[in-house]
C-alpha cells in the first residue's frame, strides 16, 4: 500500500473562526509557530491510496470555487501519473465545501467518471434531512445544498458506510464526529504499519495541539468536536501511530507527543512521489 499527499491548494483562518480563541494565548503559541499574522494560511489537501491494484482518493478539495489559490487536484494526481479516470473511489470524511467540492467540474459534470463514492450513512443523513437544513445557519445551508448537488452528479455510484465498517481488507472506518455528525477517519494497514488519515481532526496546526479545546465556527458540534480531538489525540500519541491531515502542514503525514496539557505534532519523513505508473500516465 502506498499513500500519497496531493495539495489542492491553500486558504486563510483568521481568528474569527476559532472557537475559544484566547488573543493573548494564540499570540504566545503563533510566537512559538514562527507565525507573524493573526491569519494563519493552511494548506488543503487530499490523499491518494494505492492499495490491491486499486486507486481510491480521500477527499477532493476545493476547486476554484473560491479562487485560483485551490483546485490542484487534478494537476497534482497528473504529477503522479494518475488521471481522473483512473480512480476507482472516493473515500469522504466529511461533506464540507473543502472535501467535497473537487468532485465535479466546473460544468457539473463528474470529475472521476469511474469511481465509487462513498459517504458516512449519519454524515449523508444530515445533510440530507430537510427538516435538519431547515434549521441551520445560511451558510450551512448553502454547504448543504451544494453537497447534494455535487453528490447527485454520481447518482447509484454514491455507496453508504456505516461508523466503523471495515471498507477494504486494509481500511476501516473511524467514526470521529463533531466537526460534522459523520465525520469519519480512515485507518489504513499494510505490513504491520497503520496510518490513520483523521480528515479535520485539527485545522490550525500552530493552535490546537496545544490547545485542543479550541474549535472550528465550522463545527457542528464545537464540544463533541473537541472531546473527539483530545480523545483521538490521546489515542494515537499513545500508540505512536502515523496520522496525516487535510489541513496539518503539507504533505501532512507525522506523529503526536503528549506535551504538557496538550499535544505537539512531530512531521514525519516523507518522499516526493514519483511517477512510475507506466500503463495508465
Ligand atoms: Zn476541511
């Protein structure tokens, strides 16, 4: 099994966005981040799978829906000598903007004409409900309507799991809810070694593994979101298992120390990957 990084692009978390912020505290830990403004950059970024001679990616990215700073996913699958067509399925950890957006072109049409695309059954659940929608702030409401429209491109190639359905021999499902009511990690296995690829576990690096009680306004839930955090946090700086991020510092791949009352994030070794698919570049 290989797991590659790919960045769609970059976008900017102003304070305003965190949930808790302390000024005076975010100050100290943007001092010890070497970070000068109070607007954080952090990249997007999605993860390809190679895996039984199957390619399935992990989340889509942005597009340029926003801008010309995101939507590189495809140039960056082209880098590895992967084409659109070649992917098999998408694995969603959520249904945000961010994750979901890459799925489609600019014309509405699919992105991946072959793949399978598969959503946690309580993350479509909710974003699907109208009674739900109904109840939500408007810019939850425009996320929710542009994730239906962007799912409806796939139609019966949509596939539902459930919270901790294992989805391959070598991947399992990860219910890690709060930032959405579905978010999902993916754990992957291969020769003894496990990766768990944990979708928005943290956002701001620099911030949350020292404070992990502070949230995302994007959060559905800022409090489950955070005794997710902890709890996973806790988890795997236990075991010392590999984790990678949507928005940890790219290529995203490294471990978790327990320092103090919080976390530090140590990035891992990591190769530029290559192009070696000789058959489908
Ligand atoms: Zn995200």
């Amino acid at each position: 099994m290989s797991v590659t990084a790919l960045l769609d692009g970059s976008g900017d978390f102003g304070p305003d966005l965190v949930v808790g912020y302390e000024a005076d505290m975010a100050r100290d830990l943007r001092d010890q981040a070497f970070l000068a403004s109070e607007t954080i950059t952090i990249p997007i970024s999605a993860y390809l799978i190679e895996a039984d001679g199957a390619l399935l990616l992990v989340d889509t990215g942005l597009s340029d829906s926003r801008g010309p700073a995101s939507g590189h996913l495809i140039e960056a699958l082209a880098r590895v000598g992967v084409r659109p067509d070649d992917i098999d399925a998408v694995l969603l950890t959520h249904l945000h903007p961010d994750h979901v957006n890459g799925l489609t072109r600019p014309d509405g049409g699919r992105a991946f004409s072959r793949a399978a695309v598969l959503v946690q059954e309580e993350e479509f659940a909710y974003w699907t409900d109208d009674a739900i929608v109904a109840t939500m702030p408007d810019f939850r409401q425009a996320n929710a309507r542009a994730a239906l429209e962007t799912l409806a491109a796939y139609g019966d190639d949509v596939v539902l799991f459930g919270r901790t359905e294992r989805l391959t021999n070598d991947i399992a499902a990860v219910a890690l809810p709060g930032h959405t009511p579905g978010h999902t990690g993916f754990r992957l296995e291969s020769e003894g070694e496990t990766l768990l690829i944990w979708g928005d576990i943290v956002h701001l690096a620099a911030y949350q593994f020292a404070r992990p009680d502070w949230g995302m306004v994007f959060d559905t839930d800022p409090k489950v979101a955070a005794e997710t955090r902890r709890a996973i946090l806790e988890a795997v700086a236990a075991e010392r298992e590999m984790v990678a991020g949507m928005h940890l510092p790219f290529p995203g791949f490294g471990y978790v120390e327990r320092r103090g009352a919080g976390f530090q994030f140590h990035a891992a070794e990591w190769q530029y990957g290559l192009e070696d698919r000789g058959s489908s570049s």
